[in-house]
C-alpha cells in the first residue's frame, strides 16, 4: 500500500504488511545501491504489529517503478544465492557417497 501524496510520484511510502527486518533491511539495501535513490529508510511503527513503512525519495523517477525495480533485483540475488548454495550441497553429497564408496572398498 502507497501512502502520502500522490502529487510528486518521485518520493513515497510503501507500507508492507507481514513483513519485518528481514525483507526491509535487505530491499533498503537494494534500492540504496541504485543511483536514482536520493533517500531510502524504513521503520517498523510498532514491534507487535508485522508491518514495515518504506520511504523512497529518487532523482525524478517514479519512486514505485524504483521498489519494483529493487525487488525484481532483490528476486535474482535470492535466484543465484539459492543455486550456488544447491550446486554446493550437490558437489558434497557426491564427495561424501565417493567417500563412503572408497571406505567400504577398503574393508573389502
């Protein structure tokens, strides 16, 4: 949900239900690498309530094309963080059957 004005569509609050630090911490860094964000910040109002407020201010670009951008960007760290860690978990499984396979050769 967009909340404040909708006059100037360079700067605006996102406000994200069911969400906390995790995501938050992670899109402000995101959207704060990218050089059309002048300000990004987020806040929780309140610990017991599960909601994240996210505050852009960009160079002139529509500040919901710019979250849009970030958590498309956000979506491809996950991709390949989730690959490298597959290819990894992958490449030790095989190392521990070859040596499970080599100890059962040699009590043969």
């Amino acid at each position: 949900m967009e909340h404040g004005s909708f006059n100037d569509p360079s700067q605006g609050t996102f406000s994200m239900t069911d969400e906390d630090h995790t995501l938050a911490n992670s899109i402000r860094f995101t959207l704060n690498q990218d050089p059309r964000v002048t300000f990004c910040g987020y806040s929780i109002p309140h610990p017991s309530d599960a909601r994240v407020n996210i505050r852009i201010q960009t160079t002139g670009d529509p500040a919901r094309e710019v979250l849009k951008d970030s958590c498309q960007d956000q979506m491809l760290v996950c991709q390949h963080v989730r690959s490298t860690f597959d290819q990894a978990v992958m490449e030790f499984k095989s190392k521990q059957a070859l040596k499970s396979l080599e100890s059962m050769d040699i009590k043969s």
